[in-house]
C-alpha cells in the first residue's frame, strides 16, 4: 500500500513538510489503503509507477506538494497533505470508487470525479465546497 515515504516523495526535507501536514498525511493514507485493499479484494489491480516506485501517481507531485510547486491550485489538498493520486494506468481503480461512493463515506474520503482523471485516481480527505464524494476540480 501506501506509505508515509511514498507519499512524501522527494520532499521530505522540503521546509513546507511541517508536522500540520505530516498530520494530515498520517490521518489521509490508512483510509486510503483501507479503500485500496477493498478494491483489491474486489478484483482491482494496482499496478506500481514506473516513476515513483510506488502506487503514488505522477513523477513527483502525486502526493505531497511543496508551496512553490506550480502543479494544482495555491491552496491544493496536495499542498496540505490531504490528498494522494493513485497510479491508475488502465483507468480500472477510479471508476470502481464512483461505483462504490458508499466505502468513500465508509472511510472519510472523497474523490475527483473520473472524467477529470484519466490515469489516475485522487482521493483527499478534505471535503468540497459541493459536499459530493465525487467531484469535477
């Protein structure tokens, strides 16, 4: 699954790695790799990032982001530690999770809607400002 270090990326003696984000790291990945274990057993295939090693997504910036990174909004969920994208090459991962919004609400998570994720799969602990579990960024 998952880990702290995956997450973190080459960023973890980044100054923008406080212990706030650190936190929500800690409080985003066990739901996360709940969820990613009920998709397993549900038949789902993760495959492992070529680029990061893991199941985090992107090259660097599929996990936590430092302040100054210019990928996603200023005040990201990424840039909080409160989202992950999941490496989701065959597009398998993310449309099971719109089907199963319930095991989102189950763990506390949320997610960009399919469409707007073609290879990968973000889900955030953060709520959008729409309150829906499957949401257009």
């Amino acid at each position: 699954m998952i880990s702290l270090n995956d997450y973190v990326g080459p960023h973890s003696h980044s100054k923008d790695w406080n212990a706030e984000r650190r936190a929500h790291a800690e409080a985003l990945l066990p739901p996360v790799n709940a969820l990613l274990a009920e998709a397993v057993a549900d038949g789902i295939k993760l495959h492992t990032n070529p680029a990061t090693g893991s199941y985090v997504s992107g090259q660097t910036m599929g996990g936590f982001r430092p302040q100054d990174c210019t990928q996603g909004a200023p005040g990201s969920s990424h840039k909080q530690g409160q989202a992950v994208d999941v490496y989701d090459p065959l597009h398998k991962l993310a449309p099971w999770c719109l089907a199963n919004l319930d095991r989102l609400e189950a763990h506390g998570l949320y997610m960009e809607h399919p469409d707007a994720t073609p290879t990968w799969c973000h889900l955030t602990t953060r709520a959008p400002k729409s309150g829906r579990r499957a949401f257009y960024p």
